[in-house]
C-alpha cells in the first residue's frame, strides 16, 4: 500500500485489514479518533513505530513533555514541522516497511 491508498482508506468506516497496528493507529487518528488512537500505541508500548506515533499522538494533545518521553523511546527527535506534515512522514515511512 501507498500512501495515496492509505489516505484514500479514510472514507471508508474501518481501516484496510492488512495495516500493522501503528498505521491502524494513525488511520484512527486522522479518521478522528484520537481515543483509539491512542488506546492501540499503549496495547504495543514497546515497539519502535507505535511509540513513535504515541509520540505523535502527545504532540498533537499539547502533551509536549510526554510527547518528548515517547519520542525519546521510540529513538526518534521530536519534529517542529506540522502535525499534518509529521502525519505523512510517519505514515510514509510506516508504508515503506
């Protein structure tokens, strides 16, 4: 999947079954459910790309120091570039795994 089929997958009530757990999770975010969102980066704390998307997820609550935790464990730096910006990058790069 790309990201143009991933970003097409919105309109659609339930994400594509075949997503790993941290695109699902960004799939419900950007669907409009942080809670779920948030709820399935805590089922996997841990693993690299769903800490990384927790971290996102913080960063986009205004969470920034919890944010800065979640990022530091996923190894990744926190960003000053637009949540709509991060969002991309980090499906993108979810995509190419």
């Amino acid at each position: 999947m790309d990201l143009a089929s991933f970003t097409a997958s919105l309109t659609q009530p339930k994400p594509p079954a075949d997503l790993s757990l941290a695109l699902q999770a960004l799939w419900q975010d950007r669907h409009g459910d942080w809670a779920a969102a948030h709820k399935l980066c805590q089922s996997r704390e841990g693993e690299p790309t769903c800490d990384w998307v927790h971290a996102y997820l913080h960063r986009k609550e205004g969470d920034l120091a919890n944010a800065g935790y979640w990022y530091r464990r996923a190894g990744k730096p926190m960003t000053d570039e637009s949540l709509e910006a991060e969002w991309q990058a980090i499906a993108q790069a979810l995509l190419a795994k």
